[in-house]
C-alpha cells in the first residue's frame, strides 16, 4: 500500500512530536502561526491578576516568533491574604512523573475550599506542558478537544479533517468566576508566557467543578467558595501536603498498573503462529496514564500478530511504524486571514494507514486509538518479514517500543 507522507495543500507542517502527554511544541507553533491575537471574550484577561509581566493588557497576543525566542520569565502570584483582605490559593495543574513516566492527570489538590473575593492560581507547567486547561463549565457538558474541520465540507474522496477545537484552546470567560457561563484558560501549550500566570477570582459562594478539556474523563476538581469572611477550613500549606500525598499516590497507581501489564500475553493460534497482546498505555480509569508501551520489546516469529490494547480510556495513543521514515507529524498550522489558526490534525498521525501486515518497508499506523474518531481501542498488525521494527506513539514523545521478528 503506497503513503504518501505530504500533507496536500499550502499548509505549513510543523514537527509537532513533543515530550510525554504533550500534543504540540508551543515555540514552534508560535513561530508559525505567529503574529495572530486572541482576545479572551467575555471581556478581560483571566492572566496576570496585577502580577505579570502583562498585567497591563488586556488582550491575549500569542507572540511572534522573535519574541516568543526570548520568553520573559513568568510571574509568580504572590500568595495568601492581599492588602484588600482576600486571598490567593495555589492550584497545581497536573504533572509529569519521569522515572515512572506516569503522567499525573488531576489538579493538585483536587478540592479546595476558599472565600468569596479569594482568587485561585492554577499553575500550569510552562516549560513541561501536559496540554492542559482549567475549565468551568457551569453544569454544561463540556466540548471535545479534537472536532471535524467544520470548513473542510464532504470531501469527495479522503479522510475527514479534524482540528484542535478553536472553542476550547483559546482563553475565555475573563478574570472572574461567577458560577455561571463558559470560562476557560486556553490549552497551556498555547499559552505565550507574557499572558502571566492564570489567576481566578471567585466572586459567589457555591461549589464548582471544573475540568481539563482534554483529559476530562478523569481531571476534575472542585472549588468550594464560601461566604466572604468565613472560617476556612485549610490552609494553604496543608493543600500543598494534600497535593503532594495526592501526586505521590497517582504514581504508585501508574506504577501498580505498569507492574499489572508489564508481560505481553501469548496465545497460540491453531496455524502455529501466535498472537501476543500488548499495552499502548496503561493506567485504566485512574488519573494515572503511564505513556508507555507494554512490554517495550516483544520477540515474535514471523507470522506472529501484535495486539496493542489501549488500556488508559479516553487518553489516545498511536501504533506507528515509520519503515525508516520520519516520524509523522501531529498537526499543521493554517493561517487563517480573519484571525486565529486552524490547527489540523495530520492524518497520517490521526488515522490507520498502511494495512495489517508488516514488512518493514511501508508507514504504518494505528491511528488515534481509544477516541471516537476511529472507535477502537486496539489495534493488530500481523509481521511478514524478519527484521528488528521500532515503533513510536506519535502523540507523546519518548514513548517507543521494538519488535523483533525472527
Ligand atoms: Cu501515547
């Protein structure tokens, strides 16, 4: 089967293949689709509460690419009671575990309970981000990440296109929360670090829930305001304890879940070849995703057919041989004249390609398992030849494996 590995068309293709749980290299994506401004709606930017660099604009300018190269340093809030008698609390925004490669999807603490007219800092990581958002959806159901290019019409032959959802990766809904409407942070890998850090006032009592867009089936968190002057019942540094015991415990998970899969099983098929099943991920229904494959080299004999299974639901992963090749990549940048750019999934990353047998000489790919966009959660491909095969997941860097056929 022939693949063609061009994007057609006058977009620009960006090497978007970045560090664990990260979809896209945000320097490189803002060189090229520099020079665009995004304006939170609802008025106001939710960054930089008095404390960053840009505390003064009012607007969201993703930088082009000479001033992205020299990013200033991003602000810290100063935390605790303010001159005003309010308050800053510190949230933290996921987190990556190295050693483990456990990535920590969950808001660290999970809950917190603060005063009306206090304000949270949601830290995001901003040299290791984890494609993260802080939403409020006040009772809505929340949007997808990935959604159908809604421009691209029916193409006559073709795979569908699909774009990062421009609803969810730009910020809205401004500097304060009510309890009601749409209020998002934007997808930290495009966030341009004079947009400060994102600080969020909480104006009425009540109790919150919020979500990260693109790990929304397990990263949720809950701020509980209370009336302005009510006792609290924590403070922060007992947060911060929570937040650690909280991070260490996800980790142990993802650890116990690596330990649980970390064999292929073997089944022998009544034609003598055997059929080995794998993990593309594990980590279940917890906050703990471990991006790795399981086990990471596999011998089999020719004849033999891997099974990948992702078993982290609703976190995608790829199967992705290149045959030599480059490694695909995960989106393109198309400009678009009336403000900011579409980003497009690749669908030599997104989609299967190149059959379910494998030679060594043709790319091919899974596609995203364990999404909607092509509804399965695993993925077989049967070798053909001797050889010693490399495979990567196009969505999260580092996370490779080796067949060896013989
Ligand atoms: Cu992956």
């Amino acid at each position: 089967m022939e693949t063609d590995q061009n994007i057609p068309g006058n977009q620009t293709t960006v090497n978007l293949s970045v560090p664990a749980s990260r979809l896209i290299n945000r320097r490189r994506l803002l060189q090229l689709g520099g020079g665009f401004v995004i304006v939170a709606a609802g008025g106001g930017s939710a960054y930089a509460k008095g404390t960053g660099p840009s505390a003064s604009s009012g607007s969201h300018h993703i930088h082009s690419a000479m001033q992205a190269a020299t990013p200033p340093a991003v602000a810290t809030p100063q935390l605790g009671e303010q001159p005003d008698g309010s308050r800053i609390w510190h949230v933290k925004v996921g987190g990556m575990d190295m050693d483990t490669r456990v990535d920590v999807q969950s808001f660290l603490p999970g809950e917190i309970t603060v005063n009306a007219g206090d304000a949270v800092w949601f830290e995001f990581n901003v040299t290791m981000p984890g494609a993260h958002t802080v939403t409020f959806m006040s009772g809505d159901e929340a949007p997808v990440l990935e959604v159908p290019d809604p421009d691209a019409g029916t193409p006559v032959a073709g795979p569908p296109a699909f774009i990062l959802n421009p609803e969810v990766i730009f910020p809205t809904g401004g500097t304060s929360y009510n309890g009601t409407g749409y209020l998002t942070s934007g997808l930290d890998l495009l966030f341009d670090p004079s947009m400060g850090p994102f600080v969020l006032t909480f104006t009425e009592p009540g109790s919150y829930e919020y979500l990260c867009i693109t790990h929304q089936m397990v990263m949720k968190g809950t701020v509980t305001v209370q009336e302005a002057g009510a006792d609290l019942p924590m403070e922060q540094d007992a947060y911060d304890r929570m937040a650690e015991e909280q991070f260490a415990a996800i980790v142990a998970d993802g650890e116990a879940a690596s330990a649980e899969h970390a064999d292929a099983i073997a089944t022998e098929r009544a034609d003598g070849t055997t059929l080995w099943e794998l993990s593309a991920g594990v980590g279940g229904e917890s906050q703990a995703r471990v991006m790795r494959f399981l086990p990471e080299t596999v011998e089999v004999g020719i004849g033999d057919t891997v099974r990948w299974v992702d078993r982290s639901p609703g976190e995608p992963h790829t199967v992705t041989f290149t045959a030599g090749g480059e490694n695909p990549e995960l989106l393109s940048v198309e400009p678009q004249a009336d403000g900011a750019p579409k980003f497009i999934f690749n669908s030599l990353a997104l989609l299967p390609q190149g059959g379910d047998t494998y030679d060594g000489t043709t790319y091919t790919n899974s596609g995203f398992l364990g999404t909607p966009i092509i509804n399965t959660d695993a993925f077989e491909l049967t070798f053909s030849a001797a050889g010693e095969f490399d495979y990567i997941c196009a969505l999260h860097q580092g996370m490779e494996g080796k067949i060896i056929v013989s």
